[in-house]
C-alpha cells in the first residue's frame, strides 16, 4: 500500500498534461479494449481500477466531456452500456505514452525483470482469488 501510495500521485500529475485524469485513463482504456467498446456499467465496474462505486460518476464526467456515451442495453432495461466515443478514442493514445512513462520512471525501474516477474505472479494470484 506504501508503493501504491508513493507511486500513484506521480502517475496522477504525469496525465495532467493529457487533460486525461488517472481515473478516466482507466476507464477508457478499459472499454477500449474490449471488442465492442463498449461495457455494462456492472462489468465496467468489475474491471476497472476505479471503485465500483464512483464508476458511475466517473463515466458521467467523461460524458461531459464528449470521451464517452450510455447506451441502452437492448436486452435489460435496468442496465446500460458505458461506450467510448470517436472522441474518445482519438485522446487516449495521446495519453499512453505520459501514463507509460511514469509507470517505467516510477515503478518499474526500480525493479529487475526477475523482480517484475515474480511481483506480476504474485499479485495476479491474489487478484484472481479475490475475484467473485
């Protein structure tokens, strides 16, 4: 939680530049990435880094923004699909490179490959056995 909590500030300002907060890098590179791009909001917050709880918002504040739209689920009414826009997907590229950066300025840097290697095992088993 110490590294998380050194770490996580610099990858904040590093995105400042890209009009592209941490939170929202998340969230559309993670609807990006899916076939479709576009997500329910339930599995949107089961994936991404950001609370279940302020997914949500924060889909509201990309909508502001023109990054992202709801669309209605054609199958179940009481859900929706958070998508990203053709706007969307031409600012987050630009985002990439800062957010990559700082990851490797910050993180993994201080790091081997062995180091990397055995931290990326470790934490994907406890994300796995957490998972519902």
């Amino acid at each position: 939680m110490r590294a998380h909590a050194a770490v996580l500030p610099k990858l904040e300002r590093a995105l400042t530049v890209t009009g592209i907060p941490l939170t929202w890098y998340d969230v559309l590179l993670v609807v990006d990435a899916t076939p479709d791009r576009r997500l329910t909001m339930t599995e949107l917050g089961r994936q991404a880094v950001v609370s279940r709880e302020r997914v949500s918002r924060v889909v509201s504040e990309l909508e502001r923004e023109g990054l992202m739209e709801r669309q209605p689920h054609p199958d179940d009414r009481r859900s929706s699909f958070a998508a990203i826009t053709a706007e969307g997907r031409r600012r987050l590229p630009g985002a990439a490179p800062h957010y990559l950066g700082a990851v490797r300025d910050h993180y993994l840097d201080h790091l081997s490959r062995q180091e990397i290697s055995v931290i990326s095992g470790a934490l994907s088993r406890v994300v796995e056995a957490e998972q519902p």
